[in-house]
C-alpha cells in the first residue's frame, strides 16, 4: 500500500513520487507553508494542510509495475490523523505541463474533540473518512468541512480558481499559459545565448556542426554532503575545431512560469552547479565551466535543488564566436 511506504520508508525522500510527500509530511512537521483547515459554525481548528511541487522524476522498483498503485505523475493529498499513518488519498488535477507534479498531507487536528471526530468516521478497514458514520452533529461538520476543503484545494491547485468580473470563482486559463512558458524555458534552451533566436537551417559546411541539445531532468537526487539535487543530461556534438572549447552551465529557478531572480529569495532557495562531467571521458568538474576541447558524448550536471521551487539550466559555449 502506497500509505505504508511512506509511513515506513527512510528513503521515500529521494523515491519518486515519495519525495514530495515525505517534503510536505517534514513541512508540517516543522510548521512551515501549512494552510489551516477550519470550520466557521462552529469555529475549530480541523487540521493542516501542505502541498509541495515539483519536476517529475523517473518511477523505479514497485513503480514500474503494471498492476502499481503508484501514479505516474502525482496529483494527490495523502489524509492521516495525528499517529501520521494514510487513511486515504485524494486525487486532485495534475498540472498542465506533464513534466511536473504535486503531492500534499492533511493531518487533522489533535484536539481531542476533533480527532475523534475523525478517528469515528473511519470503517472498520481504516481507509477512508466517512462523515454519516457520525450521529453527532457537529462532529459530522468537523470531518464534512475539512473533506470539502481538502477536495476544493485538491482540485484547484494545479489550475487556480480566478475570479471573473461578477465576483463568482471561475477556473482560468493561466495554468495552460504559465505552462507553455514553462516548457519554452526548459526546452528551448540551446548551446545559444539566453534570449537570442534559435539559428535558421543551413547547408552543412562541415561534416559535423557543433551544438548542445537541451538539457532533459533525468531525476531528484541527494549527494554524498546530503544536499538535495537535479540531475540533467544533454547531448554535446563537437566540431572539432577547437581543443580549448568549454561549457558554461547556468541554473535558474522557475517560479509562477518565469526566471526567479535568486539575489532577491532566502538562502533556502539558493541554487548552483554542484558538477558537470562529460561522460564518454570522465571529465569531471565541481565549477559551473567543463573544458570539453574536440570531444563529443553526454554532459551530466547536478544542480543543488531547493524544495520550494523548479529548476531549470542553460548550457552554452564560452569560447569568442561561439556564443
């Protein structure tokens, strides 16, 4: 059962779609990014709820197969009482774009009253919050509230209600638009300068032609100093016409659609390029530069990768007229 993985697994961190969740479990934890679910008659507390997004990963192990409970791309709310073990998963929209993903916990209160409200509801199998099972009133409020809450933020997260010129709630557009800038981020990305036109096609003056392909994000990773990291990979073709001819790597973060300015975040958002290696030679590099001189093959770049937010990368050759 996907619950007991994530309740009992000291990896789900580093195991997709585990490491969201166990992202959003550590955040409540700690209090922090936690939205308050509350009922207003009467007033109480219900629970709290965290929600994190990310780039997918590639699934492995029990993921890949054909009969796995594990979804391919998460969109999901895992629901648990205080002990932290799942009673069940709601499933929410995904996002637009394929290429990432989102998973959250609600943890009802642990008022006395609250919880057993909630500890009440469940069947005799545990798996799921029923409100009717209740015969109190309110205790039937309590877990009927937090469930339409849950589902409302389940539903919405990944396209955001917008509110129309009436004043009613009306579901947007802007997911598909951020999306697409999205993808224009993360994959028009060529060995060119940021911001300049992708080159026209040509005839061939040479028998190869030098390029980089855009990077792809392989998976989420956490290095031997335990820091969480983006692996990308990206295809290089030498001409070999030079031997001093280097790479320069630039990562970025990818906020609401568009380029974050790091200066301007908390520590907590830092970014940069742990390595670069060009794997046919095992050239290895801790700089954001790999001099790659005539050689062709894969580049590798780990990129240090906040958990608040997407990661993106530019590659582009340093050497005069390269650019």
């Amino acid at each position: 059962m996907l619950g007991d993985y994530l309740a009992t697994r000291d990896d789900a961190h580093v195991c997709p779609p585990f490491d969201l969740f166990a992202s959003a479990i550590a955040a409540y934890r700690e209090d922090r990014d936690v939205e308050v679910i509350r009922s207003e008659r009467p007033k109480k507390n219900l629970g709290k709820l965290v929600i994190k997004k990310g780039l997918r990963a590639d699934r492995s192990g029990p993921a890949l197969e054909e009969l796995s409970v594990i979804p391919q791309r998460a969109s999901h709310i895992a629901l648990m009482r205080p002990v932290e073990l799942v009673v069940k998963y709601v499933e929410g929209n995904p996002f637009a774009d394929s290429r990432f993903e989102w998973a959250g916990v609600f943890v009802c209160s642990d008022e006395d009253e609250v919880e057993a409200a909630f500890a009440m509801s469940e069947p005799p199998a545990h798996d799921n919050w029923i409100p009717d099972n209740l015969p109190d009133r309110i205790a039937k409020t309590f877990v009927r509230v937090a469930l339409k809450r849950i589902e409302c933020a389940a539903g919405s997260y990944a396209t955001p209600m917008l509110p129309s010129r009436s004043g009613s709630g009306d579901r947007g557009p802007s997911l598909a638009s951020t999306a697409t800038r999205l993808g224009r981020l993360l994959d028009s990305v060529s060995g060119k300068g940021p911001g300049r036109p992708r080159p026209t096609a040509r005839a061939p003056v040479r028998k190869k032609e030098l390029s980089i392909s855009s990077p792809r994000f392989i998976r989420l990773d956490i290095d031997e100093k335990n820091r969480r990291c983006a692996i990308f990979e990206a295809n290089l073709q030498n001409d070999e016409a030079d031997d001093t001819l280097k790479l320069l790597a630039e990562p970025h973060l990818v906020a609401d659609g568009a380029i974050a300015n790091g200066e301007d975040l908390p520590v907590s958002y830092e970014t940069k390029v742990l390595s670069i290696s060009l794997e046919d030679t095992g050239e290895f590099t801790t700089d954001p530069i790999i001099r790659v001189g005539k050689e062709s093959g894969t580049i590798r770049i780990s990129v240090l990768s906040p958990p608040e937010a997407a990661i993106g990368i530019r590659l582009r050759f340093l050497n005069e007229g390269r650019e």
